[in-house]
C-alpha cells in the first residue's frame, strides 16, 4: 500500500506515516452544531492555562515545531488551537466528515490529510522532495514543493506534502465515496499514539456514513 523512498530514513530516520482507508462512505453529510459546540469546550478544558511555549513543549507537538523551523515555519495548526482555546469558533467544515477529520487532528495535532482514494492510481509512496516538483494545491493554485519536505506521491504526481498540503486532485468533495486518511509523523512521534489517532477518526468517519467499511489502519514507518 506504502512504499518508503530510502531518502526518507537517511534525512528523516524514524519517520513514520498513519493510513486509514475507509470505503462507502457518505462525504455529502453535514456537519453536526451540537457535536461541535461540546468538543470545543472540551478542547478548552485541555489545554486551559496553557500558552504558546507550553503547547510548543507538548512532545508530539514539539516534533512538528522542529520540523517546521528548519524550513523557518511555524506549525499552521498552532494558532488554530490557541484560537479554540481563546473561545473563538473556528468555522464548521462542509461536510461531517471533514469535520470528523478536523476534529481528530486539533484534538491529537498530528497533521491528517484526506483524499479521494478513487482519484489515486497505483501505489503510493513517501518520499523527500528535491524542490521542482509542483502540484495544484487543494484551492486549485499551482504550487512548487520545499525542498526536502516529506511528500506522498502515486503513480501519477505529488499529490500532498507537509509544507504544501493536499492537491486538488485527490481533495474530498460530497461526490467522494472511498477516502484515504494520511498521518504525517516526523521523527520522535510514538506510534501508539498515531494508532490511537487513527481509530479515533475511525469512529468518528463511522457515526457519519454508517456503511462505511475499514479496508486499512495501519502506521509505517521504514
């Protein structure tokens, strides 16, 4: 299902990557008010009293501001947190199940992205970039990869990368009825703890297409 490119473990040693591929799906259903009002409070409550250099010092979220500096970012799912925690509601995604992705990665903060796994030909990989390859980015802007970012790749083109995001090729839309989940994991991060990510956005794909099928959960790594 996976391939990993050897680049990845000489540049990046103990990176890994979370695979969730759940099929029959319903990606048209919209998103639940209620459910989203209690998770925000819930988010608040976690991290109550916590400022940047305390989430900063969080270990998992740690590896991500690693990650990000040497490339001189800062880790874009910061300011999204502390804007929950400060009492602002982020707006609700499209769709229930973009919105049981979102909820998933603010409350874990390991960087998730969903395809269309029917728009992905062949199989996929992981790879390093070399700073020329380039894709149509999920708001349909062309953009050109970092290079050494972590990238995932089919048989066709870069389809997603850390820095860059997802492309809009494979991009989830109320059309979509197979999906594949992807984990980025830079080094240091536990991968029980990506299981644990991954079962959790599971469940919550599962309360919204209630035929939904697992084909695969799975963490990677070299």
């Amino acid at each position: 299902m996976l391939n990993f490119d050897q680049e990845v473990s000489v540049i990046y040693p103990g990176t890994k990557i979370g695979i969730l591929v759940i099929k029959n799906i319903d990606a048209s259903a919209p998103p639940q008010d209620v459910d989203s009002e209690a998770f925000y409070n819930a988010i608040k409550t976690k991290y109550n009293g916590f400022d940047r250099p305390a989430l900063k010092a969080v270990a998992h979220i740690s590896a991500y501001v690693s990650y990000y500096k040497q490339f001189k970012q800062s880790y874009h799912l910061l300011p999204q947190l502390e804007s929950i925690i400060s009492g602002k509601t982020p707006r609700n995604a499209n769709s229930a199940l973009l919105q049981a992705m979102f909820f998933t990665e603010i409350e874990t903060m390991l960087l998730t992205a969903g395809h269309d796994l029917n728009q992905l030909a062949g199989s996929l990989s992981l790879g390093i970039a070399n700073g020329s390859e380039a894709y149509q980015s999920i708001s349909g802007k062309l953009v050109t990869v970092v290079k050494n970012d972590l990238i995932l790749y089919d048989a066709q083109s870069v389809f997603s990368s850390i820095l860059r995001g997802p492309d809009s090729r494979s991009k989830i839309t109320a059309k979509t009825r197979d999906a594949i989940f992807t984990v980025y994991a830079p080094p240091t991060i536990d991968t029980n703890l990506i299981d644990a990510h991954l079962s959790t956005l599971e469940k919550r794909v599962q309360a919204t297409s209630s035929n939904a099928i697992t084909e695969i959960k799975r963490v990677f790594d070299h």
